[in-house]
C-alpha cells in the first residue's frame, strides 16, 4: 500500500498554480492533524488492506508540507505506523519550500522518519522566481540543501519548471547547471502550463504573458534530458530523472497502478478499478470529518476502455513503457517510423520526442480489446 498524504497550506498562491490548496498565514497544525486521523480511522474498516497489508511509502505532497508542524508530521507517521506495518526501509517523501528548511525543521523530519525531501526550487533566476510569486529567494536554495544534508537525508530531489515564457529571457540552461551543481539524487521537471483562474492565467488572456512557443518548449524538454543524461541521470519518467538507485518509488506506484490511498483534501485514492476523491476544500474537509461523515466527494468504477486507456497513459510516461499488445501494430510502427517510439517484442517505449507528444499520441490511439 501506497500513502498520499495532501498537506493544503500555502503563504501564498503562486502564480501559475490551481491545486487544492488553503492560503494561511497561520497553518492550523493540530485542526489538521485531528481531521487527518479521524480519515486514517475510517480507512481502517475498507477491504482494500486484505491484499495490501503493509506500507511501502508515504508522501506528504501539497500545498507546502513543510509549512505544517512537524510534530504534526511525526503524529501522523506514528499513528500510520501503529495500526499498519510500515516495511522497513520504506521511502517516507515530505515536499519543502526552501524558505521553510532550517536546521531544526530539517531535524524533526528525520527523527519522526522522513528519508526523502521534495524541494521546490522551480528556478535560480530572482526574476523568475517573483514572476511565479515563490516566497523563497535564489539563496534560500543552497542553504536548504546544506542543511537537509547536514541532518543526514541522502535522497534529495529538486523540482524545476521549464517552458517560461520568452518575454523574461529565462536561462535554461544556466538553471539546470545550477541545479545539478548541488548534487541532488532526483530532478523532477515540469513544463509551465497555463490554467484559467489562476494569475498567469488572467495575464494571458489579457496580453500581459505570452506562452512559451512549442519550439523553444521542445528545445528546453530535450536539452534537459541531454543535460540529465550526460550527468549520469535516468530520464526514467517523462518528468522525473534520478541517480541510479533513486527512482521515486511511491511516483512509481502510481505508474505502475500499485494501490494507493490519499488522506487529506482533494487527495485521490485508487486501488483495483476504484477511483474516489476527497473534497476539494481544507474547509468542507474539515468541517465534514468534525462532524462525524466522509470526506469523500465522489467515486468511480473503471470500464475496460478507461483501464486500459489508464494502463497506456501510464506505461508510455515510464522508461519501461506499455505492453505492445494494447495497440495495433500499424499504430504502433508508425510512431517508431516518426521516431516517437522504440518497438520491442513485447514494449512500446516513447523516446524523449514521443514524450513531448505523450498526451496527444495517447488521445489519438486506438485501443486493442476495448
Ligand atoms: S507552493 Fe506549490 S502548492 Fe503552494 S501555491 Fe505554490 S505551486 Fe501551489
């Protein structure tokens, strides 16, 4: 079993951002803490222990986890560890703004047994880094790293965006430089997309921001992965890179549709053809677990076009790939004659071109045995 845990606090909404989030100056640590038991009590009684009994991994994603009391996280990885038998050696990922990484902080992690960290540094340029409304300077980035290392965590990634907008001159390959000088084990890339309701949203449709063309995108995506490779990286995801040893293996659960449980406001769970979702809102959240009910919004039943839809989506965004056999032949050639794909007995493997088509390839393909 896999644990998501959405921790929902932010100081401020960045601005290209349109996740779940609660922006609070004060984080409500212990309202928090007590809502997120009382879901981790109702888990309990699901069926869905039966056959996966043990925790491999818990991720606390967000919002900024690392905004939250961590005796607060040491609660929760305790009481998770008191009902449920978390493997040793399971990978234990909190997500970090650089801002919030003193050396305390850093300390409480690893005692209540966090071993990966999560940085946000999206970029080293100060400009680019207030375009997005980050909270966190260029400097705070080298600092966070010193002491995350100093407190003996050795599996650190660094989150980086890519595809900025032309009009700030962003230096791509000066970041990723940057970034790789500190010697992180992971590097997640994300290309910047634009979603409305959010402040970069509004600038663009009013001509203030002008979205990175496919070119420069394409160019930026595919230096990345040469820059990665060259130092000794894995691209083994189309957005995730990392040190021979350090793939993120509770990522890796979703891709490979292990089951995994979410806690928390708008967390997803999804085990066998079950999907189901939590509010979206801290407040609902909250407001329904301290009234006795279930956060759970909605939930759904995969048909068997949705799971194998699901299961080519998922395959083709890994190194590993899909299995041949959930589409045709033809298909399947034709994207290795466009250098899309890598075709084996039994794979399709999208090469970093194919990737950058990834979403529109699998709109377009033709299912076998749906
Ligand atoms: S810190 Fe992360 S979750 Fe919070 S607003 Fe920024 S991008 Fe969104």
């Amino acid at each position: 079993m896999h644990l998501y845990i959405h921790v929902p606090f932010c100081s401020r909404r960045c601005s290209y951002c349109d996740f779940a989030i609660a922006v609070r100056r004060t984080v409500p640590s212990s309202a928090y803490l007590s809502a997120v038991l009382r879901e981790w009590a109702l888990w309990q009684r699901e069926p869905v222990w039966d056959e996966s009994p043990a925790v491999e991994t818990i991720y606390f994603g967000g919002g900024t986890p690392s905004r939250l009391d961590p005796h607060a996280i040491a609660a929760l990885i305790e009481a998770i560890s008191r009902v449920r038998k978390v493997l040793p050696g399971a990978e234990i990922t909190l997500e970090a703004n650089p801002e919030d990484v003193t050396l305390a902080a850093a300390q409480a992690w690893k005692s209540a047994g966090v071993n990966r960290l999560s940085l946000g540094v999206q970029s080293l340029d100060p400009r680019v880094l207030a375009w997005m409304h980050r909270t966190h300077t260029d400097a705070q980035v080298p600092l966070a790293v010193e002491r995350i290392r100093q407190v003996g965590i050795h599996n650190l990634s660094l989150d980086l965006i890519f595809g900025i907008p032309a009009e700030l001159s962003r230096d791509w390959p000066m970041d990723l430089k940057r970034v790789l000088e500190f010697g992180p084990e992971h590097l997640s890339l994300y290309g910047l997309t634009i979603e409305p309701h959010t402040p970069l949203g509004r600038w663009t449709e009013r001509g203030q921001s002008r979205p990175v063309d496919d070119e420069r995108y394409a160019a930026e995506f595919l230096e990345a992965h040469a820059a990665l490779i060259s130092s000794g990286f894995e691209h083994y995801e189309v957005s995730n890179a990392a040190k021979p040893g350090f793939r993120a293996r509770h990522n890796g659960a979703y891709w490979r549709r292990a089951p995994f449980i979410g806690l928390g406001p708008s967390a997803h769970s999804g085990f066998g053809r079950e999907r189901r979702w939590n509010v979206r809102h801290w407040a609902n959240y909250e407001r329904l677990l301290g009234e006795g009910g279930n956060p759970v919004e909605s939930r759904e039943l995969l048909d068997n076009s949705e799971t194998v839809l699901e299961e080519l989506y998922l395959g083709l965004r890994t190194l590993e790939g899909a299995k041949r056999d959930l589409l045709p032949l033809e298909e399947s050639a034709a994207w290795e004659r466009a250098g899309w794909a890598a075709v084996s007995r039994d794979r399709i493997l999208l090469t970093p071109e194919g990737w950058l088509r990834l979403d529109g390839l699998v709109r377009s393909a033709t299912l076998v045995g749906t």
